[in-house]
C-alpha cells in the first residue's frame, strides 16, 4: 500500500525530448544506463506513458495543469496559459508547500491586465504560476549558465543570451566534435551541481523541488568523453519510411517534408531531412545516446544525495519525459508530429511502498500532478483531466485509462506555417488529435485530411496506416467516436460541478 505522505519530499524530474524506448525498448541497449536502470529496480515503471501535447509548452502546459490541450488552451510554444488554471505548484502551495523550480517550464504569460510592455513577453520559457524559480536556466536565456561559462574563462561569442545558439556548436569539425564546453561545465552537470547546492541547505526540512534538464534536447553535441561513448554502429537504425499503399503519400507527410525545417537539431543543419544521408542519421542517434547517458550520469548524482542524507526513504521521485523525439524514425527529426516516437515517453515513479516493476496499461502525463498532489495528501481540483496513478504504485494489475490522447497544433496566429502553405488551411483547421487505446492508434485531423489508423500491437512504430483499408472502417468509426465522448466528457468541468439559484 502506498500511503500518502504529507511531509514527505517530492523530486520530479523531467528529462527533454527523451524517447520511451531509450528505456524500454531496443534503442536504449546500445548504452549503458546504470542509474536509470538503478531507480527503474525499485520504482513503478509505466511502459505506456503518451504526453499531451506536442511541442515543449503546450506538453509542459499539460503536464503541469493535468489538462488535455482542448481545455489548457496553451496549444503551441508561445501562446499563453491562463492564469485561472490551476498547476501542480499552486495546487502545492495550497498544502503549504513551496515547489522550486530548477531549470524551465515553457509557459507564456497570460495577457490579462498586464502592460504590452511587461518583459515576460519576450520570452515562452517562463515558469508555471506557483513555482519559485531558483535557477535562470531556459534553452533560449540560460543566464545562469551563461555566467557559469563566462566565469569558468569560456570565450562567448557576444551578445548573450541573443546569440544563444552558438553555445551549442562543436569544438571542432564533424558530428562527433565535443562541445565547447568541458563535461564537468556542462548544462546538465551545472543544473545538477546547482541543485544539490541549493538543497544541502534545505534538506533538514520536507522539500519539493521540479528539476527539467534540457537533455536530450537540439542542438544535439555532446561534451567529451560522451560525444563518442556510443559507437554508431551499436545503434538501432531508422524505422524506414512506409511505402505509397501504406501512408507515404499522406497529405501531412506531404506537407512535413514541402519545406526544410528543424534548423536546430545540430550546428549547421540545412534543414533538409529528406535528404539526410544513413550515415549522418546514425551518427546523430549516437550523440542523442551520449547525452542520456551523461544524463544518467548525473541523476547518480542524484540519487547519491538522497541516499547518503538518508532521504530515500521518504521522497517521491518521479521521472519522466515531456515528449518524444522521431530521431529520424520514417524520415523525421523533431516532436512535431502524429507518430508515436514523438508522443511515447518513458515514467518511472519510486516512493515507499511501490511495488516495483512494469505497468502495462495506458499512463498519460497529465496523471503526474494528481499523482503528487495525492501522495502528498491533497485534493485534486475537479477540472483536472489527469487522474493519481497511486494506487497503481503497489498494484500492478490496478486500472488504469482507457484512452490517452494527444493534440498537436500545426499552425501559427501571425505567419503561416509549411503545414498551412502545403495544405493551404487557415489557422483553426490546421491540428489533430490522436487517440490511443492498449491497441489501436487513431490520428484524427481538422481540415479535411484523411485519418490514420495503427494496430501497434502489430507495429509500435506506428509504420503501417491501415486507414485505407476498407475492413478497417468499423475501428476507425469506434476510434472516433470514443474520441468525441471524451471531448464531450471531460470539456472545462472547472465551473460545470455548480449550480446557484436552481430550486
């Protein structure tokens, strides 16, 4: 039985970008992962996790709301979450506790009665309301490590943070270069010395602390040794792209590759994916492997300190992703997408009392906020669409959803994207909404555009559309349907539950 614990600590990590199967499948096995696979032996390990949104803010904006998309409303990186949600950090300060944020959150700030000219409009990386930001680390102003940098005798190229992306580029020539900063000032070796930092001098009392690496995220370079630690050909190739029968020639494949795009997946990219040679592939997946394994490294470090301040033993550490990556699976880089690489994330869930081992069932990571704020003895806010997975902590065989759902937004409010270009759509038609049951995947576009339909049972990756197939209209009709009922079900329920001035 897991109990909940009201002064127990909660260390919830988010590791960007980082695909499921780095810890559950088959592309993990080309790198040693001792501390994942250390807290993964005593933590509930939920193998078919699905985040809520694509991209990096309206994931976050999901995760850290408990909200599906269709009610957050932060649908793409930019675009402002509303005040009035409530977020795991001001659902936790209502116990009392004061959640501190190492690192980012990616949310845009709500407009209302704010001056045009507020700062906070410059930037989408700002924290969710309610957390105290200890850390000024975010992909785009890492001022913080910037000064690291600077003070360590690094020569910046100026101005910083503007220039930001120059911190990325490799020392040197090729895809395996090092970075240009050593592995002891790296951003996730800085954010994981930072933390245990500030929380040696917090330790004596209960803490909560959202820790969000960048890592693996673009640019993709590595520090030394871990730019070469996995040799290329260790590595697990591309799912290939599919055939013309089987979803090659879908109007949003089309679209994906009409114009060059993810100019920052590493130093110097055309942003030509279509044309990226084997070679170059192979050697990217090796760089995003290094960088989870100095991941892995530092979450050691980690969980070092909790051990030997004797801490373990009354913290919930959860782990998770925000999103996948494609990592050049059928052609595509990025989490801009329908397919499961970019949707299927990895949560491992370790406290007192879980009964360690997988969890089969569907997990989605809008249940991480209502699984803290359970554990912790507080009360989840009727509006919230996540549910606690605690019960499923010490009991395998617990049920758990039905469905997972994940949205992705395609277009833009000020400039058309290749998406709208290539399918000439207006801004409100440009999205989907993909549905997954324990079997079937159901990608559902606006616009017009045809549905997809994947049996993963068959293909995980999500390679084979089966939509065309006429034997597969009556599933793709119970797909859709179950995906109007929980739109209709769980529409904004944060004022449905009153009823004033009815006899």
């Amino acid at each position: 039985m897991v109990e909940p614990v009201s002064d127990g600590n909660v260390l919830f990590v988010i590791m960007d970008q980082l695909r499921a199967d780095v810890l559950f499948g088959a592309l993990g096995q080309a790198v040693a992962l001792p501390n994942l696979d250390r807290l993964k032996a005593r933590a509930a390990a939920f193998t078919s996790c699905w985040t809520a949104a694509v991209p990096c803010g309206p994931s976050r904006a999901a995760l850290l709301t408990g909200l599906f998309a269709f009610n957050h409303r932060a649908i793409r990186n930019g675009t402002p979450l509303a005040r009035h949600h409530a977020t795991l950090a001001t659902e936790m300060r209502r116990l009392g506790r004061e959640p501190l944020l190492f690192g980012y959150c990616d949310i845009a700030a709500d407009p209302t009665g704010r001056d045009p000219a507020d700062p906070a409009f410059a930037t989408y990386e700002l924290p969710a309301e309610g957390f105290t930001e200890l850390v000024a680390f975010r992909l785009e102003a890492p001022l913080d490590w910037i000064g690291h940098l600077r003070a360590r005798g690094y020569d910046l190229p100026g101005p910083q943070p503007q220039n930001w992306p120059q911190l990325f580029r490799p020392a040197g020539e090729g895809l395996r270069a090092p970075s240009l900063y050593a592995a002891e000032d790296s951003d996730t070796a800085w954010l994981t010395d930072r933390f245990l930092q500030a929380m040696e001098g917090r330790r004596d009392r209960p803490w909560v602390a959202h820790l969000t690496f960048l890592r693996p995220h673009p640019p993709l370079v590595a520090p030394d040794p871990f730019n070469r630690l996995v040799p290329e050909d260790a590595v697990a190739a591309p799912c290939p792209a599919p055939g013309p029968a089987t979803g090659g020639d879908h109007p949003f494949r089309r679209a994906w590759f009409s114009e060059p795009s993810g100019f920052g997946l590493y130093w110097g990219f055309d942003g030509d994916c279509a044309a990226m040679r084997r070679e170059t592939a192979g050697g990217l997946r090796a760089v995003y492997l290094g960088l989870v394994a100095e991941l892995d490294h530092h979450l050691g470090r980690l969980l070092d300190w909790l051990d030997e301040t004797g801490q373990t033993g009354r913290t919930l550490i959860v782990l998770a992703a925000d999103h996948g990556e494609m990592l050049g699976d059928q052609g595509y880089w990025g989490k801009d997408n329908v397919l499961a690489p970019a949707h299927h994330v990895p949560l491992l869930i370790a406290a007192p009392g879980v009964v360690p081992g997988p969890r089969a069932g569907l997990a989605r990571t809008i249940d991480i906020a209502p699984t803290i704020l359970d554990w912790l003895g507080g009360a989840v806010p009727p509006a919230m669409d996540g549910v606690s997975l605690l019960p499923a902590l010490a009991d395998p065989e617990a049920p758990l959803a039905d469905h997972a759902l994940t949205e992705i937004d395609l277009a833009e409010p000020h400039r058309r994207t290749r998406f709208q270009r290539a399918l000439d759509l207006p801004e409100t038609r440009a999205n989907a909404a993909i549905l997954r049951d324990p079997r079937w995947s159901y990608v559902h576009f606006n616009g017009g555009l045809p549905p997809m339909l994947f049996d993963r049972a068959a293909d995980p990756a999500e390679r084979h559309d089966l939509a065309g197939d006429p034997a597969a209209s009556g599933q793709i009709s119970r797909m859709r349907a179950a995906l109007i009922d929980l739109r209709m079900t769980r529409a904004d329920r944060r004022l449905t539950g009153y009823s004033f001035g009815i006899a």
